[in-house]
C-alpha cells in the first residue's frame, strides 16, 4: 500500500476540523498577527486578560465559513492574514489527525 494512503487526508477545503473549538482561547493572536489582519484587526480577534484570541462564534472560529453543499466548503475568510499558529498547523502532521479523529464529525454535523 502506498504510505500516502493510510490515512484518508482530506482536502482543507473539506475539512475545517482545526477551525473548531468551544474554547474562547482557542487560536492565539500575537502582536504581529494583529498587525496582520489590517485596518479592523477587532473585528476578527478580541483581547482577553491582555492576550488576543480569534473571535469564536458557533464553535468555531469567527472567520471560518461553512458553505453547505456537496461537497460543503469550510473557508478561512483571512486566510492570507491567518494567525501563525494557523499557520503552523501542517495538513497531515500528527496535529492535524489528531483535530480530524476529534472534530471532524462536528465539523461535517454542521454542513
Ligand atoms: S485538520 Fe488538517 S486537513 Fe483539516 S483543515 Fe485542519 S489542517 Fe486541513
Ligand atoms: S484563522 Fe482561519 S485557519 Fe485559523 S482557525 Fe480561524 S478560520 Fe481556521
């Protein structure tokens, strides 16, 4: 069997898995990550006992939207302005299997 089919890794377009979290501290915003996000970095991200986080809404990240459909679509709507951590999370690294074995089945429950 070929290595890379071990693992039925979707496509990031069709997963969101990472996205999702009911934690409000879930995806840390930096200072450069604030500076990032441009003109209305508030929009996006909230400060909380001075540290800055992703505005979560619904269980999931604020800027995260799901396009129902078949295939749904789960779009990072910043995602050149994403924060690092985002950044940091590699499609197939043991991180993210870990967030498709846990979310993705709530990720796919709201599509
Ligand atoms: S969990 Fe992995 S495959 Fe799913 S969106 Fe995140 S990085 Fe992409
Ligand atoms: S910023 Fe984009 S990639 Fe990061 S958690 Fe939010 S929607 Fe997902």
């Amino acid at each position: 069997m070929n290595p890379d089919d071990a693992l039925p890794l979707p496509a990031c377009l069709s997963c969101g898995a990472c996205c999702f979290s009911t934690a409000s501290d879930y995806v840390r915003v930096t200072g450069a990550d604030w500076s990032r996000l441009g003109a209305s970095p508030d929009r996006w991200a909230v400060f909380s006992n001075h540290r800055a986080f992703m505005r979560m809404h619904d269980g999931h990240c604020a800027a995260l939207r799901i396009e129902a459909g078949f295939p749904a679509r789960f779009v990072c709507e910043i995602y050149e302005r994403r924060p690092q951590v985002c950044r940091e999370l590699g499609r197939g690294s043991a991180a993210c299997e870990g967030e498709i074995v846990r979310k993705r089945a709530t990720a796919q429950a709201r599509t």
